[in-house]
C-alpha cells in the first residue's frame, strides 16, 4: 500500500472519530462537542440547539446529509493532488446557503469543503456541519445559531477579542473569536460567536451564531499557522454573512 492510500485511510478513520466526538443520534453521527463556554443561552421550540456549549445534540429524525452545489469560479481537486493542508483553507470560498432552514443567515465557506465533502444540516436546520472527508486534515466547520437574550456584543464580553464585522438588516454586526485555551479530543480548533437580529414571527428576535473550526492535526503540521488559518477562515465566514430569505425559523418561535 502507498503512502497515499496510507494517508486516506487515517483521514477515513480520523474524519469517522470526529464525527462520533459529540454523540447524538441521526443524521448519520453527532456533532463534534464544543470546546469552550457557552455564549448563548436559550433555544427554540421544537429541539434547537442553544449557541455554543457543550455541542450540538443530534435529534431524531434530523435531515440526511447534503451536498453544497454553489461554487463562485473552478473548484480545485484537492483529492488528485497532495494531502489537504490547514492554509488550503483559505483564500477561496463558496456560498453556503441553507434555504428552507432554520439558519437565518447564508455566507461563504471554505471551498475545500465544497470540492472534497458535504454540508450536514442538523438540529432541524439551525445547525450547519461543512466538513472535508477523509483527505489530509478531517476538517469540520460547525456554525451553529441560537436564540440569545443578552445584547452585549461578544468583543465586549470577557475571554473574547474582536475578530471581524459584518452588515446584517442594515445594522453593524461584530464577531469575536473566544480567547481561551481550546481543548478539543484531537486537533486544532477555534471558536468565535456573532451577534445577529431581525424581525421573524413579527418580532425583533436575537441570535447568537457560533462557529467551532477545528481540524484533526498531522504531526507535521505547523500548529500556529493552521490555528492562524482556521481563524482567517472563521473571520471570512462571519463577515460574509447576509439574510436568508428563506428561513423559516419563525415556525419555531
């Protein structure tokens, strides 16, 4: 057996022991458990996740897994070429737009999740899960959204600094990335949290959206440059964020 053939063997294996970190049933396997304090507070009617904290539950009866189809420009392959590495996360992107879900918001993720895996919606929509597979890192982007109570923006709260802003409903919006010591299983991760509102069920409703980016790491990646990446792509994540026109996260309130 190759080196390559090696190597996708510990990605199928690595990717399926990310996957089953967080537990939870449906949809094929849990989410990866959270690594650090939870920032929301709430959740919805009808099973929703909170934002952040503990991972996200996987309920019974949470959609099958879905593929992202929109591109903006060629998606390279990744696959025929070297392993994925943490800095090929970076610098090119492609839309994710979850429709008919609970997600208030579409954006931009990286586009290696779009040329080597899937997009899993779960917690009946309001949880997005762009993964890569079993090439190179295991690479997971779980963006989660949750009702919030506390208006604070996160760069004013304590163990988060500014990140990056966005303009969402014609209002300024800032996201953070959490300061303190991540603790994944395995890997890297990073962790931010947004602020976002806007008037669903006829009322001015607030969201905590968090993102966990986190990959599992190969000995000879540089740690720092791929926790440095995976925050670069965190931060283009958040700023692209704009409404979708199509939540429907007014059934749930």
């Amino acid at each position: 057996m190759n080196r390559r053939r090696v190597l996708a063997a510990l990605g199928v294996a690595a990717a399926s022991a990310l996957a089953g970190c967080g537990g939870g049933g449906g949809d094929g396997g849990g989410n990866p458990a959270a690594t650090t304090r939870a920032p929301g507070e709430t959740t919805p009617s009808g099973g929703t996740a909170g934002a952040g904290g503990g991972g996200s539950s996987t309920p019974a009866g949470s959609e099958p897994v879905q593929t992202s189809t929109e591109s903006q420009g060629d998606t390279p392959d990744f696959g025929s070429g070297d392993d994925l590495v943490c800095t090929d996360l970076t610098g090119s992107y492609v839309s994710l737009d979850p429709g008919e879900r609970r997600l208030i918001f579409r954006t931009e993720i990286p586009q290696a999740y779009q040329a080597a895996g899937q997009v899993r919606y779960t917690n009946n929509g309001s949880t997005a899960e762009p993964t890569t597979g079993p090439i190179g890192l295991g690479a997971t982007m779980l963006i989660d959204q949750g009702l919030q109570s506390d208006p604070t923006p996160f760069p004013e709260r304590d163990g988060y600094e500014p990140l990056t802003e966005t303009t969402f409903n014609g209002e300024t919006r800032l996201a953070a990335v959490d300061t303190g010591e991540s603790t994944p299983r395995m890997g890297i991760a990073v962790n931010g949290a947004m602020l976002l509102s806007g008037t669903y069920g006829g009322e001015e409703q607030l969201f905590a959206i968090t993102i966990e980016h986190q990959v599992l790491r190969p000995e000879e990646t540089d740690t720092e440059v791929c926790r440095s990446a995976l925050r670069e792509a965190m931060a283009h994540t958040f700023a692209s964020m704009e409404p979708n026109p199509n939540t429907t996260v007014a059934e749930s309130l």
